[in-house]
C-alpha cells in the first residue's frame, strides 16, 4: 500500500464551482497533514496546514478524518488561477522528519 | 520573506560524472531536505539532515549520492557518478525545527539533465 494516495485526476471545472479532493494514508500514527500546490515545473508552495479539528483559509477547508485516515481539501468559488497540482503531503513520523507527498491531483479552471 | 535558494538552475552533464546541487536553506531552519521529481512523476524523497548528519534516507539514496553542509549556510547534494536516470528536478527544503506541524520550504528547484 502506498504511503500517501491521492486521485491523480485530471479534474477539469468551470469557473465558480467546488471542488473537492481527497487523500489516504497508511500509517496511523502519523501526525502532520499539509496541502502543497506546485505549478508546472515549480516547486511544491504550502497551500495550507491540516488540523485535527479542521481548518479554514478563505475559499479553501481542510478535513482530517483519523479514524478512515483521509485528508480532504475543499476549494469553493473556483478561480483560473487556481488551476495547479494539488499535492497532499503527511509526515509519517509522530516526531519525525520524513515528508511523505501523493502523486498530485490535477485541477484545471476552466473559464 | 525569507526562502530557501538552491543554484543552478539547470545543470546538464554527461553520464558518469559529479554534479554537486548546491542550497542554502532559510537561516534559522534546522532541519533540511533533498527531494526529487522525474518528469511528470510524484516528488520523492531522498534524504533528510539535522544537527550536522544524516536524519532519514530513502531506497533512493544510495552509495552514489551524499549531501553536506560545508559552512553555516550550503547545504549540497553530490551525485558521483550520474547515470541518466538521475535526469529530475532536484528540490532542497528546509523546516524550522522537529515541530509536529512545521512545514517545510521548498527552493525553486535544479533540473538537472544528464546525457
């Protein structure tokens, strides 16, 4: 089973719509949760941190479910410029240091 | 805002020679990271550093590949003798401490082409 495993995509929506996706991950013990976006041939920039409780920055939530052991990251009013790859990355180590990253889920705004 | 800067760019070299990537993580980040990226595959990890030595490494990073901090600001990655496999986007990052939910930085990246 792969550490971190996201739907590659491509998701293709119109300007204004929601999105979601969605990611698993293999250990449970794991404590840090983050969404990265990478632009092509960029490198990976943090979207946003995901906590327990759940959390909000603007158009974009985050979800942690421990229990099934995925992450999700919601976009709401899409725009073109959000267009990107969205990468979910878990450190695997309770107290560690290794980033795990998905494959990457495609997302293309569509005007 | 303060980043993580990794030079060149872009390197190209021939089959079976070493290439240094060079990095200078953000200056009071302790921990530090080289990832890759072959073309249009996921980013994997390689090899983590903290407190002057190897943290973690991954399958990837064999006997070819070493990183070390010469000073108190490079961090570099030598691959010793490339094979064109190696051909990816080599990232450097770096994170502020053993935090549960530091993030880490990531440079612009080297593409590195070996031919």
């Amino acid at each position: 089973r792969k550490e971190v495993e996201q739907d590659p995509g491509p998701f293709n929506v119109p300007e204004g719509a929601t999105v979601a996706f969605n990611c698993t991950y293999s250990n449970s013990a794991s404590q840090s949760f983050f969404w990265y976006r990478q632009d092509c041939r960029k490198e990976p920039k943090l979207l946003m941190s995901v906590y327990s409780s759940g959390n909000e920055d603007g158009r974009f939530t985050a979800q942690l479910n421990r229990a099934s052991q995925y992450i999700s990251l919601l976009i709401r009013d899409s725009k073109l410029s959000d267009s990107a790859t969205y990468l979910c990355v878990v450190n695997m180590r309770p107290a560690g240091n290794q980033f795990y990253f998905g494959t990457g889920t495609s997302l293309t705004v569509i005007p | 805002e303060p980043e993580v800067t990794q030079t060149p760019s872009h390197q190209v070299t021939q089959m079976g020679q070493e290439v240094i990537l060079r990095c200078v993580p953000i200056s009071n980040h302790l921990y530090f990271y080289w990832y890759r990226q072959i073309l249009g595959q996921k980013v994997e990890f390689l090899v983590s550093f903290y407190n002057n030595e190897i943290s973690e490494k991954s399958e990837i990073f064999d006997d070819q590949f070493s990183v070390e901090r010469p000073d108190g600001s490079n961090f570099t990655l030598k691959i010793r003798s490339t094979k064109l496999e190696d051909s990816a986007m080599y990232f450097c990052a770096s994170s502020e401490a053993l935090l549960l939910r530091a993030e880490a930085f990531f440079g612009q990246g080297t593409r590195l082409t070996v031919v």
